[in-house]
C-alpha cells in the first residue's frame, strides 16, 4: 500500500475516537531518526538543533518515514526540550545529549521561568507542521507533541536528559509544594505550546510522560495527575485528540485514564488484553511491542504486530512500539512492522 493511497488522517481519527475502522492505523515513535540513512545524510550537514530549528529540515525529516515505511502518520521533528528552552533554559544538543543550562534547582529557579508565546518563540515548530502539511496533503494526519509536566520538569531539574533524575525525587520528598508550583507553570506553558500546534494543522497531539514509571500510584495521582489534566482541560475544547504516553504505565493505567486523553499510549510490560478489560470501550489503546522485537527476524516482527492487534480485536487501537524504534534498527525491519500492522487486521478479527 503507498503512501497517501488511502485517507489516513481519517483512518487515525476514527481509531483515536474508537470508531470502527476497516484497519488499525500504525506508526512509530522516533520514527524519525538514526536508523534511516535519508536522515543520517541530512545529518551529516546539520545539527540536530538546526534540523529542529529550520522548519524545511524538520519537515523534509519528519516526512522520510512516511516516504520509506509508508507510516500512517508523521509526527513533527522537534524535541520535548524546546518548551523548557523558551522558559528561559539554555539548551545544548551534543553528542553526549541534550543539556539544559541554569537548571531549577530553588523556588527563585522556577520564578524566574518565562511565559512566553510559543507563535512568537517556538514558531519554527508551527512551520514546520505547516509545511509538512503543505507536502503531503490533508489525508494524511500530522501529530504535534510535548513532554507531560513531571517528564519535563524532571530535565529542568537535572539539566540533562540521561539516566539519574534523584535530584527531581529529592524535591518531590522535600518540597512538594515548590514541585507543584513548577507542574503548573509547565502545564500552562505546554498547553499554549500544544494549542499552537493544532492551529498550524496537527491533527492530534502526545504527551510523552518517560519518568512517569518512577512514581508510585500515589505520587503520580497527586502530583503528575492534575498537572497533566491541566493541560488536556485547557486544550479541552480543540479538535485534535490527545494521547498521553507514560512509560511504566502498567502501575497508572486506571490513573492515566483520568487524564481527560482520548488516548492512552502504553509500554511493553502493559498487557493490551487487560488494559482493555480496565478501560473499556471508551478510551482508545496505542501501541506497544517492545522495540526490541524489530531487532529480530521478520517473521516475529509481524507476529508480535498480529498479537498486539489480536488483543484490542483491532477496534480502538493504534499499533505502535511501547517507546521509540531503537537506532540500530534495521530499515527493511521497521518496514515489515508497518506492513504487519496495515494487514493484520482481518486475521484479528478471524
């Protein structure tokens, strides 16, 4: 099937809003990235910020994989770090990752953070979607994306992106309050940054929550939880679903589906059978073979795309990984979950 053959903006809508579908729509988080040498060569000239930053890069990236995979959607290329940028967080992407100059790490930290007019700061993301949309036309959905407020805070807080956040559960232990008022502040601002994307033509947004696994049901319920549904609340009267993926989401699913989101993106230790006999019928699923899996032969690859299908029964349901495709991924790999995917659905409901 290629690309643009069918109407998949409309496809991913219906799934998004558990409508019936004739097949689950599919496609991957990272998608764009290092495992495709289109964007290797657009690499090798640029920066990662400068691909971020100047929106015919980040289109021409975002686009690669519904070029080569035939995803059925493309999520802008951008970074989860631009919004803590724009609140006055100097932002580095070496080799190394992404560092984050003047963390929080006091309350004058965080009341010296900016409000700022995403239109205005981050409009190099709004371009980019717009031109993205020029490109491939209105069949095709285009998603927006930020980090959900703790995710982000926690970056904040460390000033890099890599591994140890013990300096954000320090606050959460010592300061509660002070972490709260920092929550909100990100909540408002993501929520600006997320209207701004849907003006410019996405069709739906995601929240990526990657720490979310390090709270317990406890913390998550009353610290991530109202920040969280602050956001969808104030986006509350857009068109553009929203999807909240939580990394470790098995312990919050009943949590995250109190967030307001149309969608819940789960992980790979989430079983999809018992998320649905939790949720019902009123929440979509996204997801969520372990990335790993695309590392193995073809023929488990689809397998492990019909399974994840077979227990959603293909209704309400958006096949993806459980988190980004890994770099060392092979391309013709990544094809075949795809393919897997858009084919699957008549043996799921066989």
């Amino acid at each position: 099937m290629t690309p643009g053959a069918e109407n998949t903006k409309e496809l991913f809508l219906r799934a998004c809003r558990f409508e019936p579908t004739e097949r689950v729509p599919v496609w991957i988080m990272r998608q764009a990235g290092r495992y495709l040498p289109e964007y290797q060569a657009v690499r090798a000239h640029h920066t990662f910020l400068e691909i971020c930053k100047t929106p015919e890069l980040a289109a021409e990236v975002s686009i690669q994989p519904h070029r080569v995979l035939g995803v059925d959607a493309i999520i802008v290329f951008s970074d989860i770090l631009v919004v803590a940028e724009a609140m006055g967080l100097p932002l580095d992407v070496p080799d190394s990752g992404p560092v984050l100059g003047n963390p929080v790490r006091d309350a004058s930290d965080v009341r010296r953070l900016r409000d700022f007019d995403p239109a205005r700061e981050t409009k190099f993301v709004g371009d980019a979607i717009r031109a993205i949309c020029k490109e491939v036309g209105a069949d095709v959905p285009v998603l927006g994306f930020a980090a959900a407020p703790w995710t982000l805070a926690c970056y904040m807080i460390e000033g890099r992106t890599r591994g140890d956040i013990s300096r954000a559960k320090q606050l959460l232990r010592e300061d509660p309050k002070l972490l709260r008022e920092l929550l909100d502040r990100i909540a408002l601002a993501t929520a600006k940054y997320l209207k701004m994307q849907i003006e410019a033509g996405a069709a739906a947004v995601q929240l990526f929550d990657t720490w979310a696994g390090e709270l317990s049901r406890e913390e998550y319920d009353s610290v991530e939880l109202p920040a969280t549904q602050q956001i969808i609340e104030t986006l509350g009267g857009e068109k553009a679903p929203k999807i909240l993926y939580a990394k470790g989401s098995a312990r919050h699913l009943e949590s995250m589906a109190k967030s307001g989101a149309n969608v819940l993106s789960v992980d790979w230790n989430t079983d999809l059978a018992e998320a649905r006999q939790k949720l019902g019928r009123k929440i979509a699923l996204q997801g969520n073979v372990d990335p790993s899996k695309l590392l193995g032969p073809v023929d488990e690859i689809r397998r492990a795309a019909r399974e994840a299908i077979e227990k959603t029964g293909g209704v309400g349901h958006i096949l993806n990984l459980g988190h980004g495709i890994l770099p060392n991924t092979p391309v013709e790999n990544a094809r075949a979950f795809v393919e897997a995917g858009k084919t699957a659905l008549v043996a799921a409901r066989s």
